[in-house]
C-alpha cells in the first residue's frame, strides 16, 4: 500500500552550521525508522551540506521551488537541473506561501510539475483553501482548482510520482489545525477528483499529506485517518525532537 511520507518545509531558516546539526541529529535519531519516508527541504542554501550530511542514510532531500526553465536569464531562480545536481529527489511546488507572497498561479505551477518529472524530480504539490473560502463553503472548489490546474496535462504515468499536500492555508503556522475528520474528509475528495480525472487505481496509489500546525501532540490522530499518508510540517520540522517525533508516529494510538 502508500508507504507514509513525512516532510520537512524548513522555509526560510537556519543557516548552514544549523542545518547540519539537524541533518545530522536527525540522521542519528531516526537510524532504526523504517516504513516512513522521511523528506528534508532546507532553503536552497543549505541543500548542499544537508546533502553531504544524510548521504548513506534512509532521509531524502527535497527543495521547496524551483524554475521551470533549466537555465537562462531568469535572475535569482534556480532550475531543476541544478536541484538535481544537489542531490534533491523531491520538490515542493505550488506552497501557499509561493502562491500568496510570489503570485505563483495555476498555469506557472503547472509548468515547474512538469519540468520537475521531466528532470526526474518527484514533485509535493500543495493545493488548500483560505479560511474566508472555506468560510463561504468553498473549500472543495479552490482544492479542486488547484488540483485540475496543477495537474493539467500531466499523463497517468507521471502522476504516480507525484505526492499531493492538502495544507488549509488558516492552519498555516496558526496553530490551528484541521480536524482529523476534516483533513480526512479533504484527503478523500481529493483522491475522488483523481479518481475522475485518472481512475481508482491510481488515485489509491497517491500519497496524500496534510500540513498545517502539525506537532507531536496532533500526528498521531492524523495519521490515524484511512486517507491521510503523511505530513508535510512546517514550524516543527525545525526542532529536533518534534520531528523525530512525528516521524515515529503513532497511527493506532
Ligand atoms: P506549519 O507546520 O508551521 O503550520 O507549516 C505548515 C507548512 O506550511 C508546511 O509546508
């Protein structure tokens, strides 16, 4: 079945000597894990050394963006091709931040997914609603936009090396996390709009992670949801011991 997937978006912080030391308390920590996928995605300035420090170990790398053009005159953007020559296997593509601060739209978004398993990155794309969307009923709808926009034209084959994130945007660092039963039942129309735009097949082959204040004391309940096969963790990905923590989830308790 979906082998769980649990990521770290570090975004914006620690620089390279804190990095390694997380890289490699971590690596130390979660030698014995085995059964989770564990993701690291340090800023791009740090992809290196986080690199060196996990190389031999079970953790992976990923990026949190990247260009769609391999190379060029794009002043400040960095290129698939050059993720991959950090070592990075995965890339997070469409983050709400991206979306909100950068204007990253639909149509750019589809771009980078497609240039990113065109270079053999496996793409986390990130679809969610505002809280004011979901206030006015319309929470399935933008992650419906989200999710046929992102995808658009992207071929069943291809689509079985990309992971899905359902992060409400409100849950965001807030603190505020979904309910089990709401991410749930997110995670589950997402995996419906799949069904219908690939088939059943695939769709109970993707992973689908939530993100949004996930902590040690909430991973448990999460991971407890038939539908939810990881976590996408923002704020708590930046402490040793609360990441290893959610690594070692505990999906019965
Ligand atoms: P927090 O876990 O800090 O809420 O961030 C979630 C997130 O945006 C991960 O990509």
């Amino acid at each position: 079945m979906r082998k769980p997937i649990i990521a770290g978006n570090w975004k914006m912080n620690k620089i390279r000597p804190a990095a390694v030391e997380l890289a490699q308390g971590l690596v130390d920590r979660l030698k014995d894990v085995s059964g989770v996928e564990v993701v690291l995605c340090p800023p791009f300035t740090a992809l290196r050394e986080v690199a060196k420090s996990i190389e031999g170990s079970s953790l992976a790398l990923g990026a949190q963006n990247m260009y769609h053009q391999p190379s060029g005159a794009y002043t400040g953007e960095v290129s698939g091709p050059m993720l991959v020559d950090l070592g990075c296997k995965y890339v997070i593509i469409g983050h709400s931040e991206r979306r909100e601060y950068f204007k990253e739209d639909n149509a750019l978004i589809n771009l980078k997914v497609k240039a990113a398993l065109s270079y053999g990155l496996l793409p986390i794309l990130c679809v969610g609603e505002k809280l004011f969307e979901r206030e006015a009923g319309k929470a399935e709808e933008v992650v419906y936009d989200h999710l046929t926009g992102g995808l658009e034209g992207i071929a069943h084959e291809e689509m079985s090396r990309i992971v899905i994130a359902y992060e409400p945007v409100w849950a965001i660092g807030t603190g505020k996390t979904a309910t089990p039963e709401d991410a749930e039942a997110m995670h589950l129309f997402i995996r419906k709009t799949l069904t219908q735009m690939y088939d059943r097949e695939l769709a109970r082959g993707v992973r689908i992670q939530y993100g949004g204040s996930v902590k040690p004391g909430n991973i448990d309940v999460l991971m407890a949801e038939p539908d939810i096969d990881g976590a996408l963790v923002g704020g708590a990905s930046l402490d040793l011991n609360s990441f290893a923590r959610i690594v070692r989830f505990e999906a019965n308790s």
